[in-house]
DNA sequence: ACTTGACCTACGTTG
DNA sequence: TAGGTCAAGT
C-alpha cells in the first residue's frame, strides 16, 4: 500500500486500525485523500472484506466518488459491495430488508418535507385545530425537533400544559398513526427505526454489528443526536471506528447536530487515537488568514489554526454595492475580468449566499450578460407539482396505502372527484380501519353518482395495472406508459401558455431522468428509481463539470473547493443572518469560515447598501457585515475606486425611479421608457414580434406584462424552448 | 365540481 | 414577486 502520497498525521490516521480514531481535519487539511486511502488500507492488508466496511458521506455524489477512488486504488478487489452513503440512505438500505419485523413492507414511501406538510395540514383540518401559533409549518418543525430529541408521541404529554402544546402532541400522536397507516416514514424516522430495530430486537443489532465491522464517518461535527446513537450501537461494541470532523465547519445546530458528540466520543469509545490535521492544501495564506481572523473570535472553540505552505496570494476583494442589482452586476463584471487572469473557465467560480432567495439577482445578472451559470439547490425539480404528481401515481404503485399520494392523484388529472367523493371514500376507509385504496374495493356500494364510480373504476384500474408491471418491467416504461394513458402531453400543451409547456418540459425531462437511471442502473425496479429520488441531496444532482458558474448556499457549499468564491450578502441581519444570541452568532461564523475556506486563489466579498425583500419595491437599508469587519485591514482591498465614481448619480438613479414609480402610480398609461432618456428607444415591445436573443437565438414574443423596462416578456425559441425574460435585461433585437 | 380573482403572507440553512 | 386561501361565479 502507498502511502507516500500522506503526510506524517495523515499516515498515523489511516494506519491506525486497533483504536477508535477521532481526527480533526481542518480546511482542505485532505480528509477525503484519508478516507479513501484509509479504505483501501484496510481492505489491502486483509483486516476487513469490503462488505463489512460501512462509510457515512455526507452526500450521495461524495458516496460514489469515495467508490470509485478506492476501487482505482485496488482495481484486483471488487468494492462494489462496500456500504457507502449517507445516514438516510444506509438506513434507508436496512430498513427496507426488516421493514416486516417493524410492521411496514419493504416498499415503504420516504414522505419528503412537503408531504409532511400536506399531512399535516390535513390533520389540522380534520380535526378542526385552530389555535393561535398553530400552522403546518410550526406543527412540522416541532415535531422533527421531538424526534430528533427521541421523544415519542406521548412521552411528553403529561408535562404539556398549556392549550397549545397539548394541540402539538395530539397532532405529532396522529401523525405519525398516518405515517404508520401509508406504510410511510419521514427523514427522521429514517433514523429512528433503525434505533428501534437494535433496541427491540438484540439479535438484529447483532447481526449489524457483525455485517458492519469497520465504521467510518465523514463531516462527524454535523451528525445529530439519532445519528450519534446509531454509531453508538453499531460500533460501540467492536469499536472498530474512524471519524472525522472539524468543530470550525459544525453548521448544522439548527438540525440537531450537536458539537458535543466530538466530547462524547471519546467517552463511548475507549483508548481513543487523536489526530490532527492542520496542514491546509487548498487555499493561499491570506484566505487562510482572513477566515481564521473571524472564526477565532468564537468563544466556545478549541484554539487552533491552519498553516499552508501555498503562496500569499491575492488579497481579500471587498465591494460595497448599491443594492442587489448592482452586486449581481459586479459579479459579472468580475468574472468577465477574471477570466483569463485569474482562472479560464466559469466552473472555476462560484457564487455563495446565505439564502436562496437571493439567487434571484444573480441569475438575471447571467442571463443578461450570456454568462453560463447553474443553481444548486433552491426551488427544487423533484418539488414541481407536474414531477410530484408523477412521482405520487408510482410511489402508489409501490405502496397503495400512501395516503398522501393517494389524495394528490385521487383528482389529478380532474377525473369528476370532487371533496364530497373523496369524504365519502376516507369515510369508509376509517369505517374499515384500512387506507383510502382499500376503501375503492367496495366502489359500487359507495353513495356516489354512476359518472363518479365510473372514473373510481378507471383510477383503480390504471394502478392495478401498474402494479402487474412493477417487479417486472423498467422503471422508465411504467413511467412512460403512465404518462401517455393520462396522455399529460396533451393535457399540458393544448392549454398552449407557456407555463403550461414549461410543465410538459419538465416531465419530459423526468422521463428522460428516469431513463439515465435505467441505464446507469440496468436491474433496478421502479422501488430502486423511488428511493434513489426521495433521498438526493442538492449537490447529488450538481454536474460539476459543466462549463458554467455555480450558484449555491454556503452550506450546499461544504466540502467543495473552488479556486474562486465570491460571498455576497455580507450585510446584518442576512449574513449573519441572526445576531441575537453567541450560540447563533457563533455558528453564522463558523458558516462563514467554511465559506472562506472553500476558495484556493481568491475570494470576494460583497455587500449593499440597500436590499429588496419579497420581490416589492421597497429597498431597505442595509448595513456590512461585522465578519468583514473582523479581517485585518492588511488582508483586504477595496473596490471602492469605482463606488465613488458613479455613488452620486447611482442614487441619483435610485431616486429617479422612484419618482417615476409615484407618478406611474397615478398614470398606468405613461410607461418608464417615454419619461426616461437613459432607457433604450426600442423598449417597447409587443406581443406577435420576432426578437433575436444572444443565447436562445430567434423567438416570438407570446405575451408582456408590465411596461417598459421592466415588462416581463414570455417568449418561444426556436425549439419550442418558452422562457420569461424582463425587458430591460434581455437586450433583445426586435426583428420584426 | 371546478375556475377565477382578490387578498394575504412570506425570505432560514437540508436529508 | 408568488404561492396559498377563500369566496363568488360558472
């Protein structure tokens, strides 16, 4: 085994397999190169067999990228049969093998977030809860926080005492009686039946202890209490176990994940070996130094700091924008400017923000000036409602007692069932004490109208059918087929708006998704396809290849590395986003560091002076960030050459348009473009006009709303690509 | 049963 | 802005 590629720490972490390992790995201190190689290690020198190696990641993507390193490291073993994932799909795995002995079936729906929502909210008006502080949202966030604190549906009741939070445990009671019911767990359950399968059944923790007989876990300073508790039991015993975190880059207390499980490592696991990491490959000093010079003000933190042999670098970038726009148009004008001195290409950058709202300026910003960008993240594909339907009429198939699903294509296309039908069916389901599915066993005897047993009839036959295909036709045939019988083609694009083709654009893309993941996965079943969905991460679906900017969250962020990052937003009250408490102030820091440390040649950071929210009109003001406060002067240039010269007539402009807002106000005909000189002449445009876009090339204009500068235009390009552009960005030729 | 439009509220990060 | 809700209209 080679390991002359590892430092002297590096070594010590990957030759150590007779002690529970603990490392501390900094920055880009090369704990991905420790894992994998502690992987290989283990298997080349015959201390354990591939199958008995279990590796926590914290995504899906790094899960299969540690595979494919390890088998290039040992291409004579066959590590195909190594568990690697994250928590919820390793437990995910060994749910659906003793889902039985729990009381599910194997083919178990993972209820996503807005299905817990949607059950919720059913709950709430079914039982007719109105109660002030009471709402789906509120309801959902106390109940994970319950799980994650393993309280159980009446373990807290007797210590509830006002209205309110004796409303919640009767809700968290009937919720999860309704996940029981649909044969169906939440993300946290993912966690918890696997506690409940080693509590209640010894012989099970047994036979998992013995399958999983070495453990590693990557980001372990973001694991939560379940998490920790499902080490604990697997490893505890053999004490076969490598982990390694960084207290700096813990980020997820708002989830649960509690630093301390570092502490409590050492005291379930004995004889520990402490590694440190500390030598960074990443980034350049002053990177190095700027992020440290704000995570070392935290209190509650162990001292230590990186060093790296890189060179100085470029200094820390700071520009004070007017608002969002203007920040959105420096980061291009940056880019622009960068490529070629800094680095070529556009995956060279990306773009971090605290929220995802703010996605909003920058992709306009991209789109105006044709640079390539891809968001990570944000409203995502698998929560459109034309995939969610899909999705619901295939998790049925799988498992016919999913109520959530049921209730979303009960109606789904509009098939003459209406709420009074619906009652009736959920009516007699509670009478049989069996799911809504069931209750269709006896359609005829139900008391409904003829057209309405006629369309139940259909609906059950379209399932029943399904289901004779599922064990044995591809996932992207029962897909395929599905969406032609409810012939969705049609249904979506004879509507002809262009929101409605967007939809069937949308569900081509599904179709086209599922079959990459027949490909990719030739034996797999339409349950295999499901799980694959229901437990992707936002990077899982991140082509990192592609030649284009990213955009994303700084906690999307974690792990990865680019030689350019911009940080925007850096203003109070956004980043940080809290300030209120040390506990959350030290923890937008820590975000900030990892954001920081992301980056190997440059980073810039951003902030303005004025900031609209939802949308509206209304700017607010805004004030910098203390983080860039706490960077040393000597670490930072300013962009603010460039502020000075245009701050006068920028918010001399900023003005102005308010002025013309007021009077637009009064007179709706008046449009920005006749009172304002500085609009271009060929602002206008109309409905029916052939315009030219740099990137879509030719399209017609279908339809503007709003005038001037600001009108939305939504136009369809060649290729029948519909797209929704604002006047004032598109810079569009009209050619006819 | 389903569609339309007025009105309200929301922008906190994820599996 | 945009998505959700509610009431009125078809």
């Amino acid at each position: 085994m080679n390991l002359s590629q590892l430092n002297s720490q590096q070594v010590k972490a990957v030759t150590q397999t007779s002690r529970p390992v603990l490392i501390f790995a900094g920055a880009g201190s090369g704990k991905t190169r420790v894992l994998t190689h502690k992987i290989a290690y283990l298997i080349n020198e015959n201390l354990f067999s591939p199958q008995n190696i279990m590796a926590v990641t914290f995504t899906n993507k790094a899960a299969n990228e540690m595979k494919v390193r390890v088998q290039a490291m040992l291409p004579q073993y066959n590590i195909h049969s190594m568990n690697v994932g994250t928590f919820h799909s390793i437990a995910a795995r060994i749910l659906r093998i003793e889902a039985k002995i729990l009381g599910f079936t194997s083919g178990f729906t993972i209820y996503d977030t807005d299905d817990t929502q949607k059950l919720i909210k059913e709950i709430i008006n079914e039982y007719q809860i109105n109660i002030q502080g009471i709402n789906p949202k509120t309801a959902r966030y106390y109940i994970s926080k319950m799980k994650n604190a393993f309280k159980r549906p009446g373990d807290t009741e007797s210590e509830m005492s006002s209205n309110k939070d004796k409303q919640m445990a009767e809700i968290y009671r009937i919720y999860q009686e309704k996940l029981v019911s649909s044969n169906a767990m939440d993300f946290d359950d993912l966690l918890l039946h696997p506690i409940d399968l080693f509590v209640n059944f010894p012989e099970k923790l047994a036979h998992y202890q013995n399958l999983f007989e070495y453990l590693l876990v990557d980001e372990y300073q973001d694991t939560n209490s379940p998490q920790f508790e499902f080490i604990r039991m697997l490893a505890s015993h053999h004490q076969n176990i490598t982990v390694v975190g960084d207290d700096d880059q813990s980020i997820y207390g708002w989830r649960g994940a509690d630093v301390q499980n570092i502490l409590n490592f050492e005291q379930i696991f004995t004889n520990v070996e402490i590694v440190k990491l500390e030598q960074n490959y990443r980034s350049s000093k002053n990177i190095l130094e700027a992020a440290h010079s704000v995570v070392a003000t935290n209190i509650n933190r162990a001292k230590k700091k990186l060093w790296t042999d890189n060179d100085t670098g470029e200094k820390i970038s700071v520009y004070e924008a007017l608002d969002e726009r203007d920040e959105a148009k420096y980061m291009v004008s940056c880019i622009q400017k960068f490529v070629g001195r800094v680095k070529n290409n556009f995956n060279d950058y990306a773009i971090l923000y605290r929220t995802n709202a703010q996605s909003r300026a920058f992709e306009e910003s991209f789109i105006r000036s044709g640079i390539p960008y891809t968001i990570v993240g944000g409203t995502k594909f698998y929560a459109r409602k034309e995939i969610k339907d899909i999705l619901a009429y295939l998790r049925l198939v799988i498992n016919e007692k999913d109520e959530v699903s049921f209730d979303r294509i009960i109606n789904f296309p509009s098939r003459g069932i209406g709420e009074t039908t619906l009652k009736k069916i959920k009516y007699r389901a509670s009478q049989l004490g069996s799911s809504p599915w069931d209750a269709l066993n006896g359609i005829a005897s139900l008391d409904i109208r003829a057209q309405q047993k006629k369309s139940l009839f259909q609906f059950k036959g379209l399932i029943e059918n399904l289901q004779s295909m599922r064990e044995t036709v591809s996932p992207y045939k029962i897909a395929k087929s599905l969406v032609q019988y409810l012939d969705l083609e049609n249904y979506y694009v004879i509507q002809n708006s262009p929101e409605d083709v967007d939809r069937w654009n949308n569900i081509e893309e599904l179709l086209l998704g599922i079959k990459t993941f027949c490909d990719e996965n030739p034996d797999s079943r339409l349950s295999d396809y499901l799980e694959n969905v229901s437990l992707q991460t936002d990077i899982d679906n991140w082509n990192s290849s592609a030649n284009a900017v990213t955009l994303m969250t700084v906690h999307s962020a974690k792990g990865l590395e680019f030689p350019v990052v911009f940080i925007t937003g850096l203003e109070e009250g956004l980043f940080p986003l809290w300030s209120g408490d040390e506990r959350n102030m030290e923890e937008e820091k820590r975000l900030f560091y990892v954001g920081m440390t992301r980056a190997k040649l440059k980073v810039v950071l951003t902030f303005a002076q004025f900031r609209r929210r939802y949308g509206g009109d209304s700017e607010i003001p805004m004030l910098k960030s203390e983080f860039i406060k706490l960077i040393p002067e000597h670490l930072i240039i300013s962009d603010t050459t460039k502020r000075k010269q245009w701050d006068n007539s920028a918010i001399a402009y900023r003005d102005r348009i308010q002025e013309i807002r007021a009077h637009m106000h009064k007179d709706p005909g008046s449009s920005l473009s006749k009172q304002n000189g500085s609009y271009k002449e060929d602002g206008n445009y109309q409905e029916g006009q052939i315009v030219q876009h740099k990137m879509w090339g030719r399209g017609k204009i279908h339809d503007v709303e709003g005038v001037g500068e600001k009108a939305k235009l939504t136009i369809v390009f060649t290729g029948n690509v519909t797209k929704k552009l604002i006047a004032g960005y598109a810079n569009l030729k009209i050619i006819e």
